[in-house]
C-alpha cells in the first residue's frame, strides 16, 4: 500500500492532529466488529441489544452480551494498530484521540489524551445513584450485577437512543473544527453523531486521511483513503512520519 506524499507533508507534528477510531481498530486484537460478517452476536443486532429499552425489558439478556464481550475483550491485547496511535500521541504535541470504541484498548496502548466517547464497558453505573466504579472481574459474579443500594448496575456506555455526555462532545466538536489533520481509522461512519465529525473536519479545512479495509459512506470526502488493515497501514505510516518529518522522539 502506497502512502502518498502529500499525506506524509500533511503530518505535520507541530499541527493539531486529531485521531477517530471505531471497532475496526480493535478487530486485529481478536475483538469482534460491529457490523463486520463476524457479527458480534449472530442472533442480535448490536442496536437491538444497546439500548436503554432491551435492558429495561430483559438486563439479564443484556448483560449476558456484556460480560460475553467483556470476557473476549479481557483476552485482547492491543495491536500494532493501537501501538502506533499511541506512539503518535508522543509526536504530534497537539494530539487528542476520540474513540467509539469501549473496550478500553487505547488506553492499555498508552494513549492518555483520550475521549471515549462512547464509554467504556469496564465501568459500571448504578442506574439510581449514578455512581461509575470499574469491575474488570470476568465473568462478573452475578448477571445483572447490583448496586449495594440494591438497584442495578449497567454498562457505563452510551446506547443507541441514548444523548453522549456533554462535555465529551462539546470538547470533541472543539477538536474537529480546530484540527489541521484528521486520521479516521476503523470505522463504518454510520452512527451518528460521530460519524459527521470527518465532514466537519473537511469543511473546517482539515487534512481528512481514511484507513479502513473497504470503502465507506465518508471515502468519497477524504482526502485520502488507504485500504487495508489499520494493524499493518498505522505503523507504516508512522515510520514515514518519522522518516519524513525527522524522528520526532528525540531519537
Ligand atoms: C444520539 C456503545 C441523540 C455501546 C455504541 C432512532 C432513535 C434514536 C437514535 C437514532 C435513531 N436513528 C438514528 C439514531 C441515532 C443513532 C444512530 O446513529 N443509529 C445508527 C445505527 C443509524 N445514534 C444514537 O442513538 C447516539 N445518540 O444520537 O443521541 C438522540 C437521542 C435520542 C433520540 C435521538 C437522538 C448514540 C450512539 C452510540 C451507540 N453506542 N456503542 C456498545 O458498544 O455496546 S455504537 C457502536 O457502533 C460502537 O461504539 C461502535 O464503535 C460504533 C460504530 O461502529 P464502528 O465502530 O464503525 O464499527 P463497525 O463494525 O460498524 O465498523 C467497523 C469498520 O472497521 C468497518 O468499516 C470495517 O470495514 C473496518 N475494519 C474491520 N477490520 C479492520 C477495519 N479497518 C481497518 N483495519 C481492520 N483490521
């Protein structure tokens, strides 16, 4: 795969980066996709499971797909993929990397300035309190777990019909429109609202690069897409960034 050089001159470490994840980032880690023919649960759609309604109706169900996942998740080590993200955390001064993905891998890669913007399914919330605390336990102990007020806990994450937090996404607009380069890695651009960040970034005047193995609703507004597997495309574009704009690490 051939990274063009008009990609390398817009790595600019002294510019701001922003980097856009999604479950693709994590598929070489072993952690099932989304939408991927893996399907993360063949007889349920992840927006028939992720929501505040299925676990209403049936939070043991819920979360026997939770700790299911946790326990796959548990398992998974980050990939180069992830390793490279956080390398260029170290690079790019300005650097902030917004994720979808709640499975915490980022942040087990080195990442720190990190939004998750979707949550994180280590941590749970008592559905009275709303107090967040993190089990990693696999599997949890009880299905659904409680809280010691005796109500239930669920998944610390965002479901579909569910507003984000408000200040991740506050702060997540603000880097999208002040971002020189954006790098979306892995995801399917289909769930809103984060699947417009790549067309503000365009429209704000970003450098906007695509590393996905097939084509996405968003391909046609990059600037560049590269297709492949964020595993093998991130770290060679990492040692071009270094190549091109000096080690970058003091090295
Ligand atoms: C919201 C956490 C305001 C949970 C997730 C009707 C009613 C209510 C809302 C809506 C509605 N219709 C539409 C909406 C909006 C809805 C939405 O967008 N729905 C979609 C399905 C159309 N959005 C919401 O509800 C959001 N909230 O809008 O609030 C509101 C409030 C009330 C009413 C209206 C509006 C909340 C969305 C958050 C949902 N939570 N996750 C959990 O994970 O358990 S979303 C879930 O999808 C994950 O976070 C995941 O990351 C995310 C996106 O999926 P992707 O990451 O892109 O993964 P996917 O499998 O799709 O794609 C993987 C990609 O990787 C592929 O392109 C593949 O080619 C590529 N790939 C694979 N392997 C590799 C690779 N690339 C590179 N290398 C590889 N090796």
């Amino acid at each position: 795969m051939e990274i063009p050089d008009s990609m390398i001159a817009a790595c600019d470490p002294s510019k701001q980066v922003v980097v856009l994840t999604g479950a693709g980032i994590s598929a070489e880690s072993g952690v099932p996709t989304f939408r991927g023919e893996d399907g993360l649960w063949k007889r349920y759609r992840a927006e028939d499971l992720a929501t505040p309604s299925a676990f209403q109706t049936n939070p043991k169900l819920v979360w026997e797909w939770y700790d299911w996942r946790r326990g796959i998740i548990g398992k998974a080590e980050p990939n180069p993929g992830h390793r490279a993200i956080a390398e260029m955390e170290g690079i790019f001064p300005h650097f902030c990397l917004i994720t979808q993905n709640v499975d915490g891998l980022h942040r087990r890669a080195g990442n720190t300035e990190v939004i998750e913007i979707h949550g994180n399914l280590w941590d749970l919330r008592c559905v009275a309190e709303g107090t967040v605390r993190e089990d990693t336990r696999v599997p949890l102990p009880e299905i659904p777990p409680l809280c010691e007020c005796g109500a239930l806990l669920r998944p610390h994450v965002v479901w579909f019909g569910e507003s984000l937090d408000q200040e991740d996404l506050s702060r997540a607009y603000r880097l999208i429109e002040g971002c020189n380069l954006l790098l979306v890695v892995g995801t399917s651009a289909v769930v809103q609202p984060v699947a417009s960040f790549p067309l503000m970034a365009k429209q704000a005047g970003a450098f906007v690069v695509e590393v996905n193995m097939d084509p996405t609703p968003i391909s046609p507004l990059v600037d560049v897409s590269l297709h492949g597997k964020a595993g093998e495309i991130l770290p060679a574009l990492l040692e071009k960034i270094r190549e091109y704009w000096g080690r970058g690490d003091g090295a």
